[in-house]
C-alpha cells in the first residue's frame, strides 16, 4: 500500500481513548492504618502489622482520605454517593503483602462528572474511587535490561490512592494530555494531592483503541500501564494508535492485553492478557463497615473549595482584561494565581501585573532556577516596580534590570534604583540638551528624517538615550526630538 493510500485510511479511523489517573493524596498517614504517609524514606520504615496484612490486624477507614476524594468529587461535578463500601481485589504480586488490595468496585464514591478541555470539549468520568497504593519493587542486579534480583520495599503499600476514570471520550495524544494537565491543576489547586509525577504522585493507565469514524462502536482495546509524564503518555498512545492501525492494514486481529512503555525504544510491548472483573474475584472488605456520608459534611466539604483555574481563567479575562494566553499561564499553579492578584490589587494594573509576570519575573525564575513560590520575590515589591514605571521614576528598560535583582534577592526596587543610579529624569531642560547633541552630532540622520524616513528618528531617539545613558524618559526625548526636528 502506498503511503498516500495508507494516510487515506488512517483518516478513515478514529482513534478512541480513555484513561484511568491514578493519585496518592496528600494524607498525613496511610489508607488503613496510622504509618506516615511520606516519599523518600527508608525502604521499609514506614511499615506497620495492617499495611503488611499480618493476621490479626484490622483496618480503619482514612477520614481525611474520603474527604479529599469527595472534594475532588465536587470540584469535578460528579455525583457523591451517600452510601458507598469498600471491596477485596484479589490477585498475587510480589508487591501486594495481603495478596489483595482493599478497592471499591460496584459502589464507588462518585460517579459522573467531568473535565472541560481549553477547547471547550467535555471529558466525562465515569467514576472516581478510593483505594489503596502498593509497594515497589526495585529491580536490581547486572544491569537495567536484566535483572538478577527483585527488592520490594513496602512504605508505599497502603497509601491513600485515588482513581479517576474517564470515559472513552478523547481522541488523539493532544487530547489527552490536555486532559491531563487541567486535571492536574484542579488537584492542585483543592491541595488534595501533591501530584509529583516523577515521584509516582500521579500515574496513568491508557485504553487505547481504533474503530472506522462515525461508528458508535467500540473497537479491541489495549491497556497502556503505568505512565508517569504527560509526555510518555502522548508519545504512548501516539505508537500505540500507529501501531493498531497498521494491524487493521495488514488484517491482522488486535487482542485485548496490557502493554507496557519503552521510552528508550520509543515503542510499546505485550506485558499479559487483559484481565477481566472477574479475574479479581471482588467481594465486600469483611473488615470494614460500609460508608455513609451526611449531606451536612458534603455541603461544608464543598464551601472549602477554592475558586477553580476554569473560573479564574474566565474572570481574568472578562474583569480585568487579560488575554486567554496570559490567563492560562497564570492560572496553571495556585501560588501563581494568588501572586498575581496580590500584585493586580496593590498596583491597581492587573494587565501591567500580568505582563511583567509572564514575562520579565518569569523569565528571571528561569535564570535563576527558581519556582515563585521559592523566590523571595513579595507581591508588594512588583506593585511597587510597577508603580515606580508608571509614575516615569524609572524606565522599562531600567526597571527590567531591577526586576531581576528583586526576583533573586527579594530586595526593594526603589532601594536597588537608588543604589544603581537607575533613576529616570524628565526634567525637560536636561534632556533638550541631550536632544541637541544628538542632532548635531548626527546631522545625516536629521536630514534622512526630512526625507521621511521613520528609522532616522529612531536611530536619533536612541542616541538621547545613550547620551543619557538610559535615564531619560524616552516619552519626552520622543516629544523634544519631534518638537526640533518640525
């Protein structure tokens, strides 16, 4: 088949896509038990007789573990159930030390909801439940393509997990790694979860699928496990989807399986048949009682939500003017969000603010490695900048050095400009003789501007200011230099 035909026939197959996000919540302590809930640890140390199942021992639900996932439940607008119980899935991994893991299964928390994409589009979710995380096995010995020995280090057994599940709604890589991100925020923002991807806070399991488009039905799906960026899970189901559709070109039949991802190869492998509800052998948790949720806690649970980035993204934009583009940015992180509006308030100039944050004090994080939550930089301090710019006391280009100084080091800009010589003049007398000397210095500029020609004027406009090395107002030099020249 030629690739022009094979394009062709790709175009006449959809891509189908759903993902199961799974999320550590930022409890304290564990699922079941009173063990710290902390990365990083020793291996082994935050282990006790019910996270490792030793007989005898006995479970309790996490109270705040149930309030985290609700809230996140109602951030989502999904349906809270008044009534929910939690279930044994059973099956045998080096990693499971009671050979099950307490899940929900036919009676999750929540069900319904969904995430709203940039683009408008609604993913729905089909359910958010509650369990518990496992172990980790570090494979270890001659090399990392073979391992001789397995190591299992059991502190994350037992950690508050949260599965969020979507329906198959998505269509492409893009898709879903928007999906992602605004998932991510929201669980930011309600500070139910850390959502350190590279720390395992946040994994991702990937259906993939392929049918002709236009169909309603769903066609043989593969189990993407255990992607851990929103890149791998691009670049996965992105192959995944290639891959699927060059078995449909070759007739061959797709089976139903869970693959595994190779970022070093770039492509996916058959890891084991997909297992069924069945496989698990599902019962109720003998152990625990079942859950009931008083609407009056529900109802207190919802009035601490924040105001979600969606909300913020759109009052940004129609109270105070910022673009779509500046407003996603600021709205990605929590910390940004409420820096922003601290700087917007007491510089009374939210697009200023704004601007300056994108851009310069952005830009000066990145040079200095910085998150802003780290830096020492206070909203007070760019209010002030901002004002010192507005009021003609310093000039932009002036103000961008200061900026910088003030992201690292946390210090007050009016002192830096002081200290500098930054100050900016607009005494007009001072600065109409450093509009004569650049005429008459530049006599052949002046006469290119009687012809015309505007970069003339520009060229003499930047020779006033580096006559007055930057410290004109350039406003006035302007004003001056066009009132001389007729």
């Amino acid at each position: 088949m030629s690739d022009r035909a094979a394009l062709a026939e790709d175009l006449l197959m959809e891509a189908v896509i759903g993902l199961e996000v799974h999320v550590e919540l930022a409890t304290q302590s564990k699922m079941f038990c009173g063990c710290r809930n902390e990365f990083g640890a020793p291996p082994n140390t935050h282990v006790c007789p019910v996270c490792l199942g030793l007989p005898g021992s006995l479970p309790v639900i996490n109270r705040r573990a149930v309030e985290f996932l609700c809230k996140t439940g109602l951030a989502l607008g999904c349906d809270i159930a008044a009534f929910s119980k939690f279930d044994r899935k059973n099956y045998f991994y080096p990693d499971m030390p009671k050979n099950y893991q307490i899940s929900q299964y036919d009676m999750p928390l929540t069900t319904g909801g969904g995430v709203r994409l940039p683009s408008g589009r609604l993913i729905r979710l089909t359910r958010i439940h509650l369990e518990e995380d496992t172990g980790k096995n570090v494979h270890a010995g001659a090399s990392i393509a073979r391992s001789n020995y397995t190591l299992v280090d059991y502190n994350r057994a037992g950690v508050p997990l949260m599965e969020i599940v979507s329906e198959p709604d998505l269509r492409s890589p893009e898709e879903a790694e928007a999906y992602l991100n605004e998932l991510k925020t929201v669980l930011s923002y309600i500070g139910v979860s850390d959502v350190k991807m590279h720390e395992g806070s946040l994994r991702c399991d990937a259906n993939v699928s392929v049918r002709p488009a236009g169909s309603s039905e769903l066609g043989t799906k593969a189990e993407i496990k255990n992607l851990n960026s929103f890149r791998f899970v691009g670049r996965a189901i992105a192959y995944e989807i290639a891959r699927m559709r060059e078995c449909l070109r070759a007739g061959e039949r797709i089976v139903q399986e869970t693959r595994g991802w190779d970022e070093t190869r770039g492509e996916t492998h058959s890891m084991r048949s997909k297992e069924l509800a069945h496989d698990y052998r599902y019962f109720p948790d003998p152990d625990l009682v079942p859950l009931t949720l008083p609407r009056e806690e529900l109802d207190q649970w919802r009035a601490q939500l924040p105001e979600l980035p969606a909300a913020k993204r759109a009052r940004y934009v129609s109270d105070m003017g910022l673009t779509e583009y500046d407003a996603a940015l600021l709205t990605e992180a929590r910390p940004t969000a409420e820096f922003f509006e601290a700087v917007a308030s007491a510089s009374g100039a939210p697009k200023e603010a704004a601007n300056w944050i994108v851009g310069d004090v952005r830009r000066s994080l990145q040079k200095h490695d910085l998150e802003l939550s780290a830096s020492p930089i206070r909203p007070e301090q760019l209010a002030s900048l901002i004002r010192l710019v507005k009021s003609g006391a310093v000039s932009g280009k002036a103000a961008k050095e200061v900026c910088e100084i003030v992201v690292a080091e946390g210090r007050d800009p009016q002192a830096i400009i002081d200290e500098r010589g930054l100050a900016q003049t607009s005494d007009e007398e001072a600065i109409a003789a450093f509009v004569s000397d650049a005429i008459a210095a530049n006599p052949d500029s002046v006469a290119a501007y009687a012809t015309g020609k505007q970069k003339a004027f520009e060229f003499l406009v930047g020779q006033v200011m580096r006559a007055s090395r930057g410290k004109a107002n350039v406003d006035i030099a302007r004003k001056l230099l066009k009132d001389r020249l007729g």
